[in-house]
C-alpha cells in the first residue's frame, strides 16, 4: 500500500529535498470523496503501466490516509506472488518518480495519519489444483484443512510479527481501532482480527492475514506464514471459535476469558516472542541458504536495541519543542527508523 508524497517540497518547518516528504494532495477516502484530477491521472497511469510490465494489478482505490492507495495484484502462486511484490514496490517508486514524486511504503511515514499495511491473502489447493478451502459440508462453508492452518498461523502469529512488521517504525501504526490486529485472533470477513476468513464458494476462498506492514520482505512473509499453516495442518491443530463481536471493545477480562492473547507491540518484543520458535527459526535459516536475507549475519536484537536508544533521544527533542526549533528536524529524522 504505497503513499505518494512530493519528491522536491518537505514536511512544514523542514527545508525541502532528499531529507523530506510532503502530501501531495489532500483527499480522504469519504464515500463522496472527489479526487483531484492530477492525483487520478498519475495512479491511472500507474495502475496501466503496472499491468503491462506482467505485475498483475487489477484493482486500485485511494485509502484513508492522505495520498494512499491500496493496488491489488491477481493471485498466483506464493513465490510468483512474492516476485510480483517485489518488482511491485520497485516499478512503483520508479514510476512516481517519473511524476516528480516520491513513493513509500513505510508502515507509519506520519504521526498525524493512519499507516500502510501488507495484507496477504492465501488460498490452498489440492492435488488437482483445485480450491480446496471450500467444504459445502463445513461450518460456515470452512474445510477441515483451513481451519487447521489458520490455526497454525495463530500459534505462531507472535512469533511471524518480525517478519511482518520488521521495523521499528512498522509498530507506529499498531494501534486499537486502527483496523491493524493487536491480538492473535480470527473471524468470518470482520476487519478488526488478525485473519479475516472469507469462505466465499470455488476458488474465491481463501484467508487474507491483516498483521503486515507495507514494508515487510513479501518472501520472508510468505514464507512465515506458509511454514505455520502447515504446522497446524501436520499437527492438526484445533482452531479456537471466530471472534464475531467487535475486537476492540473487549475488556481485559473477556479477553482472559476467550483466552486471547496479545501480539508483540514493539519489534523488541516480536524477537523475544520469535525466539525458540523451531518453524520460524527454519524459515531464517532457509533464507539464509538462498541468499534471500541482505544481511545474513545481521544480530537483529542488538540492532534493535540501538535503534530504540537513537528514537529514544530524538523523541525527546519534542519536549523542547517550543524553545528549540531544530528539534522539529530530528523528530522527522526519527520517523525514519
């Protein structure tokens, strides 16, 4: 889900350039919104030369924040979807710099607005090739097997938070009522649970995890979630029943009662929750093998760590915000980690 913001003007106070970004149109998704003629030309544009370079967009609608999209590319299967994700957010930075704009696809690139996500949707097959999440014969139309690997996803969701939110500032946009999971939870189509389970007939049926954010690797993620759905499925895991009320209004008492837990609010605590998970760790470990991880070597505890204390110092700039405007400069820089 890319935002699209001004590549030459900064944010308000800032000096424009490289360092800054700025909204380069001002609409919000209302039902009766009207988007401005420029804004509608460039994703246009987008959205044609996307589905001529073979990257399967067919979808595109403006989303809630100021200058976001959302762009939906056709299923495939996982390791062409996630070369299509990939060469995705690569066409579209080059083609928005075509603009004179600059494409980002950081979970949370302001304070003030809602973030960008990664929602992956799965479906499974059989032999054939057919949908086989399907079952007339299920509750709510669900197949035995589906209901195995959502529930292998939800074990180990805590444990996927690196790979889907592997940044610090990813776990800006986690927030209640933010439509962005905060426990490990699913439901039939409601957009408050972790995994939104759409058991249409055929081969519309599938899952749609909700828990990623825009900047996620799409190969770590596929493989994350494939390596515990199929956990659940080997192990043939029992699935809790469907969260069908509103999630955030649960009070921590129904919330012990239906015995569902919280996901990892920070990127330090989706290591801890990460750490020891066998089917995880093999996901790392493979990635390693095929070269998929940039820095294979990388002690991503200890870069965290470093990274909270940098925030940490640049966060406090806001408190002597008044008596020194420079700190407005740092407190953009920290939106960057």
């Amino acid at each position: 889900m890319p935002m699209l913001a001004s590549a030459t003007s900064g944010l308000p106070g800032i000096p424009g350039g490289s360092a800054g970004f700025a909204r380069k149109a001002t609409i919000r998704s209302w039902p009766s919104t009207c988007i401005t003629p420029n804004a509608l030309a460039v994703v246009r544009d987008m959205a044609r030369d996307l589905s001529a370079m073979g990257i399967g967009a067919f979808a595109v609608n403006h989303e809630f924040m100021n200058s976001q999209y959302e762009i939906n590319l056709r299923p495939a299967t996982a390791l062409t979807s996630a070369d299509r994700a990939f060469r995705f957010k690569s066409l579209v930075k080059e083609l928005a710099a075509r603009d004179g704009l600059r494409a980002t696809f950081m979970g949370k690139p302001f304070n003030d607005d809602e973030g960008s996500g990664f929602h992956l949707h799965v479906s499974l097959v059989d032999a054939e090739g057919e949908n086989a999440c399907h079952d007339p014969g299920g509750e709510q139309g669900l197949a035995a097997v589906t209901r195995h690997f959502i529930a292998g996803v939800l074990e180990h969701g805590p444990a996927m938070m690196v790979f889907f939110n592997p940044t610090v500032n990813a776990y800006r946009r986690i927030s209640a009522e933010a439509l962005v999971p905060t426990r490990v939870s699913w439901g039939y189509d409601t957009r408050n649970v972790a995994i939104r389970c759409i058991p249409q007939v055929g081969a519309g049926s599938r899952i749609e995890y909700r828990g990623g954010a825009a900047d996620a690797n799409p190969y770590l993620l596929s493989a994350a979630i494939l390596a515990a759905g199929m956990d659940g499925i080997i192990n043939e895991l029992p699935l809790e029943d469907p969260i069908e009320e509103n999630l955030y209004h649960f009070t921590d008492e129904d919330l012990a009662r239906r015995n569902i837990p919280t996901l990892p609010a920070t990127l330090g605590e989706a290591i801890q929750a990460f750490k020891g998970v066998e089917a995880q760790q093999a996901v790392v470990q493979q990635s390693r093998k095929q070269g998929t991880e940039a820095e294979p070597g990388l002690d991503r505890e200890g870069r965290y760590r470093a990274l909270s204390r940098v925030v940490a110092v640049l966060e406090q700039a806001l408190t002597s915000w008044p008596e020194n405007p420079a700190a407005r400069h740092y407190l953009v820089e920290a939106h960057m980690l």
